[in-house]
C-alpha cells in the first residue's frame, strides 16, 4: 500500500444540497367498487436496507468522538445520515473508486487515459448511481502488477488498515464478493448483482477413428508383457515336448531343433488366438498349459470387456458432474484457483465447517490462467463466477471444439457490492439507490446487454461446450486396422508358403522325380517297348551267365570227387587241388 494520502471526497454541508427534481406523481384515487388493497409486504433487501438505515441513526445521533479528525472527511460537519439519500445527494462530490479487473465487469482499455479506459457491467451501473445520487466518479486501478485483485481494490480504500489510515480511494469496485471476512474491515452496500460459483472442467471429446483401436484396452507396457509370457511358455514347451528333448514316444511339435522352438511358440500364441491345433503330450507340457491356460482366459476376458468402451464412440460425460463429486472426491482431484480472489476464503470455509480437502495444484495470478490449467491438463477442475464464466466462454472459445465445460449446479451463492472504508456511512446511499435500480429492473437490463446472466445466455454455452456425443454404432473405420493386420497375417502366411516351395523345387524331391519317371514310362509305349526289350535281353544274358557258372562249378566238384585220390594233386586257376586228369578236361585235352 503507497504511503501517500490522497483526501476522500468530503460530502458537503446540508445547506449545499440539492433536491433531485422528480415530476409529481399522479394522486390516487381508489376506487369504491374495489376493496381496500392489501398491504404490500416488504422484501428482505428493504427489511435489510431499513434496519441499517436505522442503525446508522443511532450510530450518527452520538459519534465517537475518538474518530472525529481522523480522516479528511470527518473534518467537516456531515448531514444527519437519513438526509443523504436520493432525494438529496452528495451535491456533485467526486468520489475515487479503486477497480480490480473483471471481465465483463470491469474491462479497461490501457490505450486511453482518465475514465474512458474503463468499461463493463460495474461502471455502467456506478454511473447509473452517480446520477441518481449526485455524484461524480474517478476511476483508478488499485493495482497494475496484480490487476485482477479484489483485495488490492478493498487495500486501497483502507481496508484492513487501522481507522484513519491514509488510502488512495474512496469506493472500492469490480466484482468484489460480499464475505463475512471482509465485512470486518469494510462497509459493503447492498449487491448490485447476485452470483455463485460454477464448476468447470475440460470437455470430453468424441474420439477420433483409429484404426488401431483394438489395441487400446492395453497398455502398450502390459501387451509387451503378454508377448514376453507367451515367449517364456514357448520355451517351456519346447524343452518338454520336442522330439529330441521329450521323454514321450511321441510329439506333436515337429523335428529339427529350430523347427520344434518355432512350433512350440507357436502352441504356445495359439493359446490367446483359441486356434490350439495340438498340445503337449508330457505331464510337464500338461501343467505348463494348465497355468498358461488360466492366464490367456483372465487375459482374453479383461481384453473382451474393455474393447467395446475404445471402438465406440457414444456420448461422453466428464468424471466430475459438480462440486459435490471434488469434495467427495478428498485430494483426488486437482483444483486450480486465482490469487487474490475469494477462492481461498471459500475453501477455507469449506474445510473449516465441512472438514473437506482440496488439493490446490495450480495458484494463478488470474482466473482466465485457471482457466488454462484446466485445458493444459495441469489441473482438473476450476470454479469461478457464472457471469464471467458465460462471458469467457462466449468470447473467447466460439470456435469448435470447445476446450472447456460447466458441470453441475451453481453453487455458493454470493453477491457483488461496492466497498467503502469504516469511516464512510455513504454507503448507506448507495444501498438505497442499489435498491432502486433492482425494482425499477435498470440493473438487469445493463447485464443483458453484456450477454451474460440470462437464460439466453445458457443456452448459447450449452450448444458450444456440451459434452460430445456421436453413434454408438460401430461402423468400418473403426475396424479397417483389424482388416488390415488380418490381410498382412495371410500374405506373410503366403510368403512364408512360397518360400518352402522354392526351397523344394531346389533341393528335389527323389519321391517325386521317381513318380515322374513311372508317369512317363506308362504312358510313353515306344519306351515302354524299348524298356522290356532291354529288360528281357538283360534277363536272358543273367540267366545264362548264371547258369554257365552253376555248371561249371558243379562240372568241376564232380571231377573232384572221382579223381580224388588216384593221382598226384594239381591246383587250377581259382586255387583248387585237382588231379591231372581233371586237369587235363578242364584244359581240353582229353576227349
């Protein structure tokens, strides 16, 4: 807070001011046809506006006279409170009144100097009340380094400060809520407009189609895990059922040592697919299935249940639908709110009545900044004034899709007023005007023309940020990437067909060649011809060149026999001892 003193305005004396000219109304004259009309019963704003007016009587019938001189204003006689009303005014004072910038309430332009900079909801209605009450205006920001504050604007009227206090503003203005906290330090008039909060979180969106989509009820971590599972059992399989490991006769994988550990992969993946076309013939292969069996069936139940929810595209709601669902929630939920707001006071009040938690991730120099947080995702949800939520949403997200929603119902109902120091009563006149403006509907006609707060206003934010919706239906899109692994499945399924083909017709098959062979020789006659005439010739020639060997050799022990022992022994040419006369015969030379 400067240190510099700048005098308050200082009301003139009673005999300065001037009457407002009103026209006289029209005398009535009731009518004796009609019964005498009922008594119109006061509203508790005007029960309200009453009971302070009579308070601050009795408060202004004996001062203190501790506080006279303490102030600029005090240093003057002022009317008796009752007279400064609209019927009297201030007599053209000025009053300097500290802004905090709001959108749509308060909105300055820093291109132009003095007054004109400043426009919105809440100068247009302070002039509005000036004019009733005979006053001027001098708007000034409280503060250029945090301009969205409302306590910098309540600082600059002295607020909080000790009676007396020096303080650059008379009023202070925006869209400061009337709290219990700050009315220990301030004197509010009645609210000039009346709010509560709104929950707002980031808007689901309608997926895009991707053709992937089968894929998302997994992780890609937890997919890389079942492959790594399926891998392991394959493994297993392959040291207990291979042909060359097994202690079982038989095997359904097949030889080869590469072969086998492909196949055994193969039994192993073909457990997720439903596709088993064989299994494991050892005990240890058996139990080895029963455990990968059980896996594969929780697997492919969890995968069944979720794939639905990631191919359509139905309508989406956000995980919050209101306030209610944060405090429930505890710290589950991370909340971002602006710095020098009546957020913090609010959830403190929250946790101090209800014992609620909040975890406050993101404390931001502004509410459109919260704002951000939410759509960045660093926080999840934010509230703020459903008048300057309408207006920020209208305003600066009329392009679709809209990043941000209002869930649930308004909550926390507050109400905007202006501010002045303790030692001001003027802010029983402006009560009284406030008052006014609300019956004559002056108020709500300067709010419409921003845009915000009516019904209209709604209905506008809920056709640009409702929750997406789109056809529960599952259409092709969302299944072309199925369409498409299948197809590349079956072509490498091909490939890997042609290649064994390949590798066939280059190592040859005997098999095949000899059923060639025997194709060509029944149906070829020449060479069938030529081929039993060759086979005939060849029987014939073996024929007698076994026979001509069976009796030699049988020509040959019989001669052995009759001549054994009548002669000296010869040897022939194969070795054998012969006498000489079946020497003689076997040489030709007997007769």
């Amino acid at each position: 807070m400067p240190d510099v003193a700048i005098a308050a305005p200082r009301p003139p004396s009673p005999s300065a001011l001037q009457p407002l000219s009103f026209s006289a109304p029209t005398p009535f004259t009731p009518n004796p046809q009609l019964p005498a009309p009922m008594p119109r019963p006061l509203s508790s704003s005007t029960l309200a506006l009453v009971l302070a007016l009579s308070l601050a009587s009795a408060l202004a019938s004996d001062p203190d006279p501790q506080a006279a001189g303490t102030h600029p204003t005090d240093k003057v006689n002022k009317p008796p409170i009752n007279n400064v009303t609209a019927s009297i005014g201030f007599g053209f004072t000025t009053f300097k009144m500290a802004l905090h910038e709001e959108r749509p309430f308060v909105m300055v332009d820093r291109s132009k100097t003095g007054n004109a900079r400043f426009t919105g909801i809440t100068i247009d209605i302070s002039k509005k009340l000036c004019e009733m009450l005979k006053c001027n205006l001098e708007y000034l920001m409280a503060s250029e380094t945090n301009p969205e504050s409302a306590d910098k604007a309540i600082e600059a009227i002295g607020g909080g400060l000790p009676l007396g206090s020096p303080h650059i503003a008379d009023i202070a203005g925006g869209a400061i809520h009337i709290t219990p906290n700050r009315s220990n330090f301030v004197h509010f008039t009645l609210p000039f407009f009346d709010t509560g909060y709104v929950t707002v979180v980031q808007r689901p969106v309608a997926k895009a189609y991707n053709p992937w989509a089968f894929f998302d009820p997994f992780e890609g971590g937890l997919w890389a895990a079942l492959v790594g599972e399926i891998i392991v059992v394959g493994l297993f399989f392959a040291l207990l059922e291979a042909p060359w490991l097994t202690a079982e006769e038989e095997s359904d994988l097949v030889d080869g040592h590469v072969g086998s550990f492909f196949d055994a992969a193969y039994l192993s993946f073909s457990a997720l697919t439903c596709t088993l076309d064989k299994g494991p013939k050892s005990w240890g292969g058996k139990l080895v299935m029963l455990g990968h069996g059980w896996f594969m069936l929780i697997i492919i139940a969890s995968y069944t249940a979720n794939l639905a929810t990631f191919l359509t595209t139905s309508a989406l709601s956000p995980s919050i639908t209101g306030w209610n669902d944060v405090t429930a929630a505890g710290t589950l939920y991370k909340i971002a709110i602006p710095a020098g707001l009546a957020h913090d006071d609010f959830l403190a009040f929250e946790k101090g009545h209800y014992g609620y938690n909040f975890n406050v991730a993101a404390n931001t120099p502004t509410w459109e900044a919260s704002m951000q947080a939410v759509i960045d995702g660093v926080a999840d949800v934010t509230f703020h004034d459903e008048a300057m939520v309408q207006y920020y949403m209208l305003n600066n997200m009329s392009t679709s899709p809209c990043p941000l929603m209002t869930v649930g119902n308004k909550f926390a109902p507050a109400g905007y007023g202006f501010a002045f120091g303790l030692d001001s009563t003027a802010f029983l006149a402006w009560s009284q005007a406030i008052l006014t403006m609300k019956e004559n509907g002056e108020i709500t006609k300067i709010v419409d023309s921003y845009g915000v707060g009516s019904p209209s206003a709604t209905t506008k934010i809920n056709n640009l940020c409702a929750a997406a919706t789109s056809s529960a239906s599952m259409s092709f899109p969302e299944f072309h990437g199925l369409f498409l692994m299948t197809g590349l499945i079956a072509l490498l399924g091909g490939s890997v067909g042609a290649f064994q083909k390949f590798l066939q017709i280059k190592e040859g098959d005997e098999g095949n060649k000899v059923a060639a062979l025997e194709k060509t020789v029944v149906t070829d006659p020449v060479f069938e011809a030529a081929l039993k005439a060759g086979l005939d010739a060849a029987l014939r020639e073996s024929l007698e060149t076994a026979f001509k060997a069976g009796m030699e050799a049988g020509l040959r022990e019989g001669i052995k026999q009759l001549g054994g022992g009548m002669a000296p022994k010869d040897v022939d040419k194969t070795g054998n001892e012969v006498t000489p006369m079946v020497m003689q015969e076997l040489n030709g030379e007997s007769n």
